[in-house]
C-alpha cells in the first residue's frame, strides 16, 4: 500500500476505521432536547430499544449511551427528561 508524500518527503499513511461496517452495529442517535416520544422513535429507527427512562416529562437532557457513538445493534439507549 502506497502512502502520501508530504512536502518534506515523508511518506504518510492513513487508515480509516469501518466499525460501521460491521454487522450488527448502528450510530447511537442524538436525542437530547427530544420529547420522550420523539427519542423514542428515533431510537427504534436506529435498530435500538428504549432504556430507562428517569423522569417522564419534558424533554431529554442525558442520554447513555452518548449520541454519535457506536453501539451494538439491539442495545438499550437510557434517558432522563427534565421540564
């Protein structure tokens, strides 16, 4: 594999993880400031289940596991709603 000469001859080599590639993985959705409902449906929409749920008003202000992170296919995203 041939890498990328920089300006001062360096050659550089670059590699790019494809965690998302593999089955049975799926990007954990951002769903702070959502509705429960709202959260709910996304989360299901990305192949996960509905966790705990701290609170049952308002909108969500902590989620785990965090949004944009990889998680297994199947996992269970909790949240707290706040008013």
């Amino acid at each position: 594999m041939a890498g990328i000469k920089d300006s001062t001859g360096y050659e550089i080599y670059i590699s790019v993880p494809t965690y998302h590639q593999q089955a049975g993985r799926v990007l954990t959705p951002d769903i702070i400031g959502m509705t429960e409902a709202n959260a709910g449906t996304a989360i299901t929409t990305a192949g996960l289940v509905k966790g705990v749920v701290t609170l049952t008003t308002g909108v969500v202000t902590r989620q785990n596991p965090l949004g944009g992170t990889w998680n297994l296919d199947g996992n269970a995203v909790a949240m707290t709603l706040t008013s």
